[in-house]
C-alpha cells in the first residue's frame, strides 16, 4: 500500500462480523477508549443480502456507537485548516446504507499516518 492510500483487504476474511462486534462493542464502551481507525472487510460492509438481518443490523447500530463515541471525544481539528471534524453532518463512519462504496468506511483519517484530514484539504491535494 502507498503512502496514504487506502488498504484493500484480499482475500476477503473468514472473520465474523458476529463474534467481532461484541468485542469492538466492549473496547468503545470504555471511558478514554483512544481507539482511532477501524477498517471493516468489504464483505461486511457491500454485501448486506448475504448477512442475516441480525447481521446487517448489529452493524449498522455498531456504526452509530462509534460515531456516538467520537463526538463525545474532545474536538477533533484537520491538520491541515483546523476546520472541526466531522463537519457539514459527516460522520466520521459513513452510515449511508445507500451508499455501497463508502458505507461503512472511516472518513477523516489518513490510513498511513493516523491523522485527520477533512475532505476539502484532501481534493485540494493539500494532504
């Protein structure tokens, strides 16, 4: 993988969305949880008719306790404008359900380095 560009994960993983997410549940729960990036397989994530119903919606809820968590963390600024992350009603996973490509998906945060960066400086090509 290049310097900031995004991991593809193949072959698709044997693991269970079922047995991760109670794990993934018990480590954002937490007070000072400093978790920062997560990255979901793609078969967990574009492929909702081949998951049971349980699955897709135990997901989906997981997706809204971690943006829950990151909005209760103190603000988040890009590194490079200052501009507070997420901004114009982003979340920092994407919860769009209609949305197969990016559903899902962690924004905000470069997949090298671990930093954050809003959309505009990403275009931009300032980062």
């Amino acid at each position: 993988v290049g310097e900031h560009q995004r991991p593809k994960i193949n072959p698709l993983p044997s693991i269970s969305c079922d047995l991760v997410l109670p794990i993934l549940d018990s480590i954002i729960e937490r007070e000072g949880c400093t978790l920062k990036y997560l990255e979901f397989p793609s078969v967990w994530r574009e492929e909702p008719s081949t998951a049971s119903a349980f699955t897709a919606s135990a997901f989906h809820a997981f997706i809204g306790s971690y943006n829950q968590m990151m909005r209760n963390r103190e603000e988040i600024s890009c590194m490079e404008c200052n501009e507070s992350l997420p901004y114009n009603g982003n979340e920092w996973i994407d919860d769009d359900v209609s949305d197969p490509i990016f559903y899902g998906t962690q924004r905000h945060t470069c997949y090298s380095c671990m930093k954050h960066y809003c959309y505009i400086c990403i275009i931009n090509g300032e980062r």
